[in-house]
C-alpha cells in the first residue's frame, strides 16, 4: 500500500525512521509562530496512499498537540486512512478526576482525534491504560520495554535488580526484569497530588545490596520520583545506579538533579528527542502499524 510519513516538528527524527522502515515517502512539515503566539503550518508536497502523522506531545504540549491535529485535519483531505503516531502523548496523566473539580483533559483531548478524523491512534507507553478508554476511534498503545531491555542486555551487567519507583509500575518491571533473565521489586511511593512532592515509603530491601540497579519508569517528567528512588536505593548500599525509561521530558535541569542525586546513566527512547535518547522506538512502531 502507497504510504506518505508526515513529520510534526516535535517528531521529524522519528517520522523520517519510521518511514525509512516502511519505505515511504516522507514529507517535512514546517512552523512560522506569529508574534501573538500563533502558528502557521506547512506541509511541503502533496501526501498520497495512507497517510501517517507522527507528532509526539511533549512541552509545549498545547501547541504541539494543535500541530497534530492540524496535520491530520490536512491529510484527511488527501486520504481516508490517517494514522496518527502519537509517541509521547500529553495529557494522559489527566484520565480521571483525582480531587473534586479536576477536569477530565484526556477525555476532551481524545474527543479532538476524533473530530479530526484520524482513523487509528498509535501511542507508546501510554502513562495510564485508563487514558485509552476514553478514544471513540481505535487505538493501539505499544511497550518500549523490550527495545530499552535489549539495550541493557549490551551493557552486560552482573545480576542487577530492576526497580519501579512505585507499584503502579510492577508489571513494567516485572516484564523487563524477565527480558534480562534477573529479579525485580517495586518501591512504595506517595505523591502529594496538591504539592506534587514525592516520598518513598518502602521499608528496607533485603536484596539491593552490593548488587546494580535499574529503576524503569515511563516517563521522567521533574525527575522527583527518581530522586527519591536513587536516595532510597543508595541507603540500601546498592551498587551503581541505571535509569531506564521511555519518555525523558526532562523538566527545569532533571537531568542535572538526577545525575547529582548519583545515577550513573539515564537510558530513554527517540519518542521525546534528547540526550538520553539513544533507544530507538521506530521499529515497535513499524509493526504496530503495518
Ligand atoms: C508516575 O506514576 C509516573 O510513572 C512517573 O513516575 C512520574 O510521572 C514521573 O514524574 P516526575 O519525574 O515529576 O516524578
């Protein structure tokens, strides 16, 4: 089937591996913002066939989420069969009301795709299963574990102990602690939702000692939740400390905050480009829509 990749600004890398795979035309799309804050979209050459949009959502998420719509309002003008890779997808962590009055964004943000008629949505890693409910169209939410995994695998380290930072992501840990044929734990985490402050409220763990760690998250937005781990896991006397992640936002110098609180490495994939970024997720990507 004939396939044109367009490339959202915030994901042109990707977008162009993603049609390398699929050999696909790839067109480039361009922004102008006006000074009031606007912007003026261009897609250069004309799509054609089936059409896939790959814009991830990340800071400055409003802005990058009306480009993706946008261009997907555009393509449907050029085809029936719109797919919209949307690797990083913002607003996910607003699927429910936590306190009374908090507004559901994801459901709206959901209603939009649809609006705009994309056919399909593709995303990785979604941060919560409950997002997913809210699409009226069909989505398909795709594991980055086995690529970031797989890296860790070349590292070879010696019988290192993989951890979630919290329990909400023990089947993550779980399922990557497998692919390295090791052990796994989750800590126990409490999130202030008013301050957004972290805690870590385990109680000691037997089996950190002397050993390599691996914390695997989602996501790193401020890098509070890994600092809190990182400091857990150093009065746990573990040996060093590896973070493994899909979607590095890497909020106010998170980076700089984690490294200091004395993790060795932070691994993340191409869905948010940046240093970290060494894990390529075009090929999950490939196959989910192919
Ligand atoms: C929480 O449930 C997520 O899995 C991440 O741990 C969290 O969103 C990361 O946020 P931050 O880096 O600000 O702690």
């Amino acid at each position: 089937m004939f396939t044109t990749v367009i490339g959202g600004i915030a994901s042109q890398g990707l977008a162009k591996k993603i049609a390398k795979r699929l050999k696909a035309k790839y067109l480039n799309s361009e922004i102008k913002v006006f000074p009031d804050g606007e912007c003026k979209i261009t897609i250069y050459g004309k799509p054609r066939g089936r059409i896939i949009v790959v814009q991830s959502t990340y800071p400055p998420v409003d802005s990058n989420l009306i480009q993706a719509l946008a261009l997907i309002s555009k393509a449907r003008e050029y085809s029936s069969k719109i797919i919209a890779v949307i690797p990083y997808f913002g607003y996910a962590r607003q699927d429910r009301e936590f306190l009374p009055g908090e507004i559901v964004t994801m459901k709206m943000v959901a209603k939009l795709f649809k609006a705009v008629e994309a056919s399909k949505i593709v995303i990785v890693d979604v941060h919560s299963k409950i997002a997913l409910k809210h699409f009226k169209i069909p989505v398909e939410n795709i594991s980055a574990v086995s690529e970031l995994a797989r890296y860790f695998r070349k590292l070879q380290l010696k019988n290192p102990l993989v951890v979630s930072p919290d329990f909400g992501g023990i089947s993550r840990s779980r399922e990557f602690a497998k692919l390295l044929n090791t052990d796994y734990t989750a800590l126990v985490k409490r999130r202030d939702r008013k301050t957004g402050n972290v805690e870590i409220k385990s109680s000691n763990l037997r089996n950190a000692s002397g050993r390599d760690v691996i914390i695997v998250d989602d996501m790193i937005s401020t890098g509070g939740s890994i600092i809190k781990a990182a400091e857990f896991l150093k009065k746990q006397n573990c040996g060093r400390i590896f973070v493994a992640c899909t979607h590095a936002l890497l909020i106010n110098n998170a980076e700089k905050k984690i490294r200091q609180s004395g993790v060795s490495k932070i691994i993340s994939t191409n869905t948010i480009p940046s240093k970290t970024a060494v894990v390529d997720s075009s090929e999950i990507i490939v196959k989910a829509i192919s």
